[in-house]
C-alpha cells in the first residue's frame, strides 16, 4: 500500500475543513428523536382517552315529514352526567341539503343518562331530513 502523498494530505484537509464535524452527536440526535416521540405518543394516547366519550352525544332516533312547513323528530340524547343540562342543535335539510330550520333543543337535568325528545321543527319549505349538528353540556 502507498503512504499518502502531500497531495492528498491537502485533499483530506480542504475535504475536513469543507465538511466540519456535526455538532450534535448522533447519539444525542437519536435520544431527542425518541424522548420527542414518546412525549407526542403520550399526548396522543391522552387526547384520545379524553375525547373518547363526549359528555354529551346526540343522535336522530327518528324523524318524519308532517307538511311542507313541519317536521317531527325524535332526538336521543346520552350524557355522562345526567344531573347536568344540556344543549342539542337540530337541522333540517331540505332535497338540496339546503337548511331549512334550525333550533336548540335543551335538555334538562334529569336521573336518566339517556332521555329521547320529541322536537317539531318549523321549517321554511319541505324538509327531507333531520340531524343533530352538535350537543353540549351547559
């Protein structure tokens, strides 16, 4: 094998000074990677369990079309909570999914953590369907 030539001790040097050493050491890059991945893991896990069951949810159970101008609903309401009151926003849609009536429907505190509510909404011309946009605990 030949020693290295004052050529290529100038070529290691300009290739040295051209490419310095990192100064994070990869071992300290792969710790923070994971310490960071274990945190945002953490948070997801926690989020999830928290936002898992809301303290209110609300769904149709079932609707009909009475006229062009009213249609009843029946909602059902689960709470987690049930001696606190809550707040249920209903929409109708007509064929064009078009809003045709929109109302908040409280629900009262009560024993029961699921309670059904008969609603009849008056609607601005013919409403096909009916859903529950959002529900919250008031």
């Amino acid at each position: 094998m030949t020693e290295p030539t004052t050529v290529d001790a100038a070529a290691a040097e300009r290739l040295a000074r051209r490419y310095p050493p990192p100064l994070v050491k990869r071992r300290t890059k792969i710790l923070i990677t994971a310490v960071a991945t274990l945190v945002a893991l953490g948070w997801l896990v926690w989020a999830a369990l928290l936002h898992a069951e809301p303290a209110v949810a609300g769904q149709v159970a079932s609707y009909q079309v009475v006229s062009d101008t009213a249609i009843d609903v029946v909602i059902t309401v689960q709470r987690s909570d049930p001696s606190r009151p809550a707040t249920c926003r209903l929409l109708a849609q007509s064929t064009d999914f078009q809003p045709v009536a929109e109302r908040d429907v409280p629900i009262e505190a009560g024993t029961v953590k699921v309670v059904d509510t008969r609603v009849t909404l008056t609607t601005l011309r013919r409403a096909t369907s009916a859903t529950v946009r959002s529900c919250t605990s008031r």
